[in-house]
C-alpha cells in the first residue's frame, strides 16, 4: 500500500509523517470520562471523534434502537400500520410490565394497544412491555424477532450487533458497539424522518400514567431530539445523542459512565463541542486535481487523481495543526490505467482519528510504455519495491 504525501492546500492541512502509526492518544481534540466514544457528522457521515469504538458492549435499553428500526422498516414496506393492534400477552406484562420493575409503559394485561401508542412507549417511556408486545405480535415469539433484528442489522451495515431480545435486558451473546449505534442513529434519522419525531416526543401518558422522555439531552435546550439511553453492570451508563444546530447536526454514541448525572454532563459537552468546533470547507473543487499515483510500464511515471465531485471536510475551528492527510493507494498502478479508473482514497485525520476517507480516480488515460520504458520501471521496481 502506497501513502503519498500532500502538500498543504490553502494552509489547511499539513503534511502527515510517511508512517503507517497514527498519532499518539494526546493528539485528542476533546477528553471525555467515557470509556467509548463515537461521534460522526450525520448529513456526511464524518467522524468527528472516536475513542475505543469498536469495543464490543451490553447495549442496554440502546438496544431498543434495533427494535424500532425494524418496526419503522416493516410500516415504510407497507407490512404494518400505525392503527394496527397488538395484545399484551401475561408474558410481555410480568416480564416487561408493572410486576418487572423495569422500565415500562404501564400496559394492562391481555389489553389490545395500537401501534402508534406502543411507538411512542418504547421511544419515550423505554417501555420494556411495549417492546415484548411488539415482538410477539410480529414475529410470534421475541426471540423470532432478536434474530429479525440482528438479520436487519446485518442488512443495515452493521457487523457487530447481535440481539438476544427486544429490550436489551441482560442476555448472554447480545452486544453492540459504540460506532454501530451511532450509525443506526444516523439511518433512523434519514431513512424514517416521519418516524424519528417520536424521539424527541417530551413525555407520553398511558394507562393514565405520565412519564418524561427518558433522555437527559431534551431538556437541555442545546438542539437535541434524541435518542436513547441505557445501562449495565458490564458497561456502565450510556447514551445515544443527536443535536441539531445552525444546520449541522452531530450525533453521538457513548458508553462506559460511571453514574446518570455524569453521563447527561458527559454527553451535553461531546456534543454542544461536536455542533461548535467545526466548519465545513471545500478542499478540492469537482474535477480538481488530488494528487498523483506512480505508474508502472506506463507511457508516464504518474496518473493524475481526483474524486467524483468537490470533497468537503470538517475543520476543527482551532487546533488546525491536528489535522492531516494522505493519499493511499496500491501501487504502483500497472498500466493501461483507464481515465474513470478507481486507484486510492484521500483520508483525512483529526488528531488520531480518521475523520474521513474520500475515493480517488484516475483523471486521465495512460497507455502502455514503449520498451525501455517498462525495462526502467522494473528495474526501478526491483531496486525499491521491497522498501514498500
């Protein structure tokens, strides 16, 4: 693999190390008392922080994120309908409801609940009885429906989830991972935008009982409309966090905390920092030139770079000397290269993490070299290849 070096665009960025290692930890822009960390730029997908993030953990009543997920994908595809019924079977009520001591939504037993109101249970109330409801009624049994969820899962992008139950509730082999639920965050919120309003719902009454959103975030008045929170021995406090603000909106996954109240702290300042610190800036214009790739057995040593469109990244406002970036590709590219031709990436980092990775393509055709051409170009290759 092949790092080719940039020179500084517009005093931007400056020129990265030709080495493989990252920065060391302290090159962090932000500190949390978290344990994991993952916080990306929804509308770009951008990581604006990462910190352990591919840990796997409990997760908690986050997990109720993948219940909804394919609840909100069952009524896009037509499947089901917000008037649709459900019962609440003794199972769901001693287990999820009243007699639980859990999280709940106060359901009766054997009542009959629209879906609509079983919705706004779990999204508000954390309700653990509407989720077995739920489960039950779609899929039979709720562990029919954790393996739909970790199938949708796996259809969503997601490597790692895996789903026991529809709750979250402590179960052997259920886990997630920060970075994972940040991205099924950021998919509830663009794929279901008629369905995500319920997250930022401030309370909902059932069975004449009234419960705030569970959500220290709402109440803030720092932007926030979700998402979740959760909690375990093995992980401590966590948190699925989006905020909107000035047109950027930020969503983070956290986990890890040592109490509630520092978990609500810890999260406002990630993301109030994650809204504040940054600016989108074009780097490169559409067609503009990246870099250069080496060639080999070409008519010319190098092939010119660049990506589909403009490529936009986020800066930090201050501390503008953490961020670096590189050209990376496998190399040398052997001739014909084709003008359109996929080549490397252009990534970027912000301190130690990789905030974003661009695909280059090759912006011109190069043929084939005449003989002496390729003998100087193998001759080359067997003097430094094995530097590589």
């Amino acid at each position: 693999m092949q790092f080719r070096l940039l020179q500084p665009f517009a005093g931007l960025l400056v020129s990265c190390l030709l080495l493989l290692s990252l920065a060391p930890a302290s090159a962090q822009l932000f500190e949390t008392k978290a344990t994991q960390v993952f916080m990306i730029d929804a509308e770009t997908g951008t990581v604006l922080f990462s910190k352990d993030a591919d840990k796997p953990i409990p997760p908690a009543s986050m997990a109720k994120l993948m219940t909804m997920e394919v609840v909100f994908n069952a009524i896009k595809s037509g499947r089901l309908k917000l008037d649709d019924t459900f019962v609440v079977s003794e199972n769901a009520w001693r287990k999820g409801g009243a007699p639980s001591g859990t999280s709940t939504m106060f359901a009766k037993l054997k009542s009959s609940i629209r879906l609509e109101d079983l919705i706004q249970g779990v999204t508000v109330q954390a309700a653990n009885d509407g989720c077995i409801v739920i489960a039950e009624g779609m899929s039979g049994s709720e562990d029919n429906f954790a393996a739909q969820m970790t199938e949708r899962a796996r259809q969503i992008g997601l490597k790692t989830s895996t789903f026991v139950n529809s709750t979250g509730l402590p179960a052997d082999g259920q886990q997630t991972t920060v970075r994972e639920l940040a991205l099924l965050a950021v998919h509830l919120w663009r794929d279901y935008p008629d369905f995500y309003r319920y997250y930022g719902q401030k309370d909902f009454t059932w069975n004449k009982i009234s419960q705030r959103n569970r959500n220290p975030l709402l109440a803030m008045d720092i932007g926030a409309d979700g998402l979740a929170v959760g909690a375990s021995e093995a992980s401590g406090f966590g948190i699925v966090g989006s905020v909107s603000h000035s047109g950027t909106r930020v969503i983070a996954a956290m986990s890890g905390l040592a109490s509630d109240k520092q978990r609500a702290e810890e999260a406002r300042k990630l993301l109030d920092w994650g809204v504040r610190s940054f600016e989108k800036t074009e780097i490169f214009a559409k067609d503009e030139v990246v870099g250069e790739a080496q060639v080999f057995g070409g008519a010319k040593s190098g092939v010119t770079l660049k990506a589909k469109g403009p490529i936009e990244i986020f800066l930090p406002i201050t501390n503008r000397d953490k961020l670096t970036a590189k050209i990376v590709y496998t190399g040398p590219v052997a001739a014909p290269v084709e003008e359109g031709q996929p080549v490397g990436a252009l990534r970027v980092w912000i301190g130690d993490t990789l905030s974003q990775e661009t695909p280059l393509f090759a912006a011109e055709s190069i043929g084939v070299g005449t003989l002496p051409q390729r003998a100087l170009d193998a001759v080359k290759e067997l003097a430094v290849g094995w530097l590589r």
